[in-house]
C-alpha cells in the first residue's frame, strides 16, 4: 500500500494497492501483444488519436492543475499551462512524426540503399513527481507516435495523476493494453526491467536513481535515456540588461516552486556588476507570493515533500556554516506542511553545498567573479551538464560562449533555459545522456535500420 499525502497540509489523500509482480508481468505481456497491432497502424491512425489526447488535455486541464496541486504542490496556473504544453506535444508528433521517421536515401553500390526506422516495442518509463503530466507527454507522445506501447512507474506521491493520464489515453481510443500505468514500489523496478517484453527504458529524475537504472539495464543490455539533476548556472556578464538578467533569473529559479531539473541555480556574476544584480534579484524574489497552490495569485507553493524540504534545508545551514550569507528565507516556517520560504544566498563559493550541489527548492545560489573567463570557467565546474544562460547585450560575445564554451545540453542566451517540443533535450556527464523532444528525441527508441537491395544479377 502507498499513499498520496497533500505537501500543503500534510494530510493523506488516498491509498493505492501495490501491483504483484506477477501482476504487473501481466501487463506487459499484454502490452507486448497489444503493441504488434499499434505499429501497423499508419502515422495518420496514430495521430489522430494523439490528438483526441491533446482535445482532452485541454477540456481537463483545470481537473490536472488540481490534481497536481494537491499531490504535489504546484501552483494552479502554472498547473494549467503545464496541461496546455503537454497538449502541444503530442499534437506535434502528431503532425511531425512520419517527416521524422520517414526512409533515409544513402547513395552507395546497391540499387537502393537507405535507412528505415521502426519501433522497439514495449518501453518503461520510469518519471518523476515535479511535472507529473509533462514528463510523461514528452516521452509517450513520440513513443506513441513512433509505434511503441508504454509501461509508466510514476513517482508515488504522484499515483493520481499517473492514473489520470491512464485513463485520458484510453479515453482518446489508444488500446488499454498498450498505455499502462503501474503502482509498484522502488525494489520491484529491477524485475520489471529484466522482463522480457520491456525492450527500452527512459528514466526522468535524481542521479543517484538514474545510476540505479542504468546499472539494472545494462546488465540487461537494454538501451537508456537518462534526464538526471542539473545545476544550471547564468552567467551575468557586466554589458548585461541587468534589469532584463534579474527578471529572467528569478522567473527561472522559482519555476515549480523551484523544483525544476532545469531552474537557473547558479547565478554567476561578474564584480562589476554583483552587488547591483543581487539588489534587483533580491527584490523581485521578496515581491513573489508563497501560499496556497489553490490561490491563481500564488507564485510560490510548498515543496513536494517534508524530507525533500528538510534535505533542502540542511544544504542552506551546511552553506551559511562555510561562510554563504543568506540574506533572504532560510528558515523553516513554523506550520504543518512542506514549506520553505523563497532564499537567496550570496557568498557563495567552491566547496559548499551551494556551489556543488543540486538545490532542488526556491533557492537561488550568487556567485561572484572577477571577468568573462572565471565566469565561464565556474559555470562549467560542475558535475552536471544539463542547462545554461548567458545574459550580454553583446549577442555574437554571448552565442559564442553558448555554443562553444558552456559544458551543457542546453545554453540560451538572454532567457531561460525550457524545453520546446522542436527542440532536443538532455543533458552531459552527471545530467544524463540521450535526448528527448524534436526529431532527435523521437529516434531515440527506433531501431536504425540499413536496407540494402541489389538487382540480381548485378
């Protein structure tokens, strides 16, 4: 038995039964079957029922905002645009999946040569509690498209919204068998990987676990897409808008509550302009409303979890210990639930918690430099490698550190890192490999095959 507990209250929401593995064998036996008759589907089948999903997503996405607040936190409105977001994907693979996977000509000795791809079968997708519908839609939509099924182990605090969109697939006409959610524990996953009828997983969340995964896949010698942990740095150049920097900064940071892998958590600024970006950072950040993820107005609501707002906290103490000055928050409120108030620590250099680590909550972390080159130099000193901004009003000066010298998946100049269904995404080193999104994305679980024909005869 798990259940779902209401981070703002603190109080139990519902109880699930866990899934046997047996059970569970079941499903994807089931999967595996329902799935030979999903890839003889045309791209034109397919979509349309990836846009019944996208109709659905949209008639419902005030019933998902509530969902996700209650289980997990999340402002409403930013709920609701996360159910409008997951609708634009699947309508784009919807619309860009047969260009994406369509036959590649390669001009060699045969009488035709060329790539064609087709789908692995059954995948297991093992997701996250932060954006419990996103996550999912970016993965399964080009799945879908590409003609797999999905088996989905979501995050236990998420287990109603992981059934909720179970039960919108099956609402739009995609086969029962094919889009299953499964309700199993963290030490039943390593057995449902080994299944025989799970042909690929994809894993959305903490390093530690995406080790765990790859490991237990490996060994299984089955193929991994891994979105881990980041720890993102903005580099604040000192031809920076500042105004523009800071706005952009704070919006990032305090996405979700600030529970985002891609959130910008190392604001890395130049002397010449610090002691101005931390004044405007720290203003904008008091400006923002904590409360109820209920209340449209909110800006900020409690974290997902106490032990995750706890471990969250020990990161802050560890920090201002070594030295950091936390010169906003800090200090856990005194209600039932898992709340933190929005923090900003300055000071910050190598070897706390706050320059090495993920902070995975309304944290922002400023770092000082000496010039361009420390900055980019800092930002890379990271084991993680997701995303990464540049702020410069001197564009080509920005695009190239962008392109060239920001160790990450992801580098935007003059904005913050998101992700864009036409975009590809993912992460280096210890963020992760593989890439989700944009045709890249919708490759990654396809076998690539060479078909090479020759006339007899010849």
């Amino acid at each position: 038995m798990i259940k779902t507990i209401n981070p703002a209250t603190g109080r139990d929401i519902q109880a699930f039964e866990l899934m046997t593995n047996r059970q569970v064998s079941e499903i994807i036996e089931q999967a595996v079957s329902a799935q030979v008759s999903w890839r003889a589907r045309t791209y034109e089948q397919r979509g349309k029922y990836l846009k019944k999903v996208a109709d659905l997503l949209r008639q419902k996405k005030k019933e998902l905002a509530e969902l996700m607040a209650e289980e997990m936190g999340k402002p409403l409105a930013q709920g609701e645009s996360e159910a409008e977001k997951c609708a634009w994907v699947c309508e784009y693979y919807a619309d860009h999946a047969e260009e994406f996977l369509e036959d590649e000509p390669v001009s060699t000795d045969a009488s035709r040569s060329y790539v064609h791809f087709e789908p692995l079968g059954v995948i297991l997708s093992i997701m996250p509690w932060n954006y419990p519908l996103w996550q999912v839609l970016r993965f399964s939509a080009p799945a879908l498209m590409a003609g797999n099924g999905v088996i989905l182990k979501h995050s236990e605090n998420t287990t109603g919204c992981s059934l909720m969109i179970e039960k919108i697939m099956h609402q739009a006409g995609i086969p029962a068998e094919l889009f299953r959610s499964i309700i199993v524990e963290v030490d039943q996953v390593k057995e449902v990987i080994e299944n025989k009828g799970i042909a690929a997983v994809t894993l959305t969340g903490s390093t530690r676990a995406g080790k765990a995964v790859a490991s237990q896949a490996g060994a299984a010698l089955k193929k991994t897409v891994l979105e881990l942990g980041g720890s993102d740095p903005y580099i604040i150049l000192e031809d920076a808008n500042l105004d523009k920097a800071a706005e952009k900064c704070v919006t990032s940071r305090l996405l979700n509550s600030g529970q985002s892998c891609i959130a910008a958590k190392r604001f890395v600024v130049v002397d010449q302009v610090y002691d101005s970006f931390v004044s405007k950072v720290k203003k904008l950040l008091s400006d923002k409303k904590i409360g109820d993820p209920f209340d449209q107005h909110t800006d900020v609501g409690p974290m997902a979890r106490t032990d995750l707002r706890d471990e969250l906290h020990k990161q802050v103490q560890k920090s201002t210990e070594q030295g950091a000055e936390c010169v906003l928050g800090g200090k856990i409120p005194e209600q039932e639930g898992a709340w933190y108030p929005v923090t900003l620590l300055t000071n910050v250099k190598k070897g706390m918690p706050a320059y090495q680590e993920e902070l995975f909550g309304p944290v922002a972390a400023v770092i000082r430099v000496n010039d361009e080159e420390e900055a980019i130099r800092v930002a890379n000193d990271s084991v993680y490698g997701l995303g990464g901004a540049v702020f410069s009003e001197d564009i080509e000066k920005a695009e190239a550190i962008a392109s060239e010298k920001l160790q990450a998946g992801c580098c935007f100049v003059n904005d913050f890192v998101r992700s864009d269904p036409r975009l590809p995404f993912g992460g280096l080193k210890q963020s992760g490999y593989g890439r989700e999104l944009s045709k890249y994305g919708i490759r990654e679980f396809v076998n690539c095959k060479t078909v090479y024909v020759s006339k007899q005869g010849d």
